[in-house]
C-alpha cells in the first residue's frame, strides 16, 4: 500500500510553466508514442511556449496520432486570441 498522498505526486501548475515544460519535453522526444501524443495535447491545451523545432520534429514522426497531435498543437500554438474559434475549426 502506498503512502504517497496524491498531491505530493501532481504536478504543481502553481510553479510556473517552465517545470511543465522541462517535464514535457524529453516525453515529447521519446519512444513511445501514445505518451508523446499526450505530451503535445498538454502543450498544445496549455499553450506552453515550447522550441518550435520540437513540434516540427513531432510532425515528421512515422506514427499518424502523433503527426495528427503535432499538426494540431502547432495550429494551437500560432492562433491569434481573436481567430480561436475560426483555427480550431480550420485545424
């Protein structure tokens, strides 16, 4: 049984996005693809302003979910405040 009480172990969005981001990014380079697509989503959702080449680099990946995450997060990333509801149809 464990005793780690599970706000020990979320991650503390209060810290700034810079830990986010130094978590995200070496999943976003990884092997396993299901967790870098879920690494984009969270950049992408959160709009964390991250190296452009790491998005770039998602969107030449073999595997069609993340080059799918990638396309959208980088639409995510580049939309202005008054076109958001016009890019997340367009993306």
């Amino acid at each position: 049984r464990s005793t780690t009480r599970p706000e020990a172990t979320a991650v503390d969005l209060s810290s700034g996005q810079g830990a986010l981001i130094d978590m995200l990014a070496p999943v976003v380079k990884g092997p396993d693809p299901w967790l870098v697509t879920c690494a984009l989503y969270v950049i992408g959702e959160q709009r964390l302003p991250v190296p452009e080449a790491v998005i770039r680099d998602a969107m030449a990946q073999p595997d069609r979910m993340v080059r799918e995450t990638a396309e959208a997060t980088w639409c995510r990333l580049h939309e202005s405040p008054e076109n958001v509801s016009l890019t997340e149809r367009s993306c």
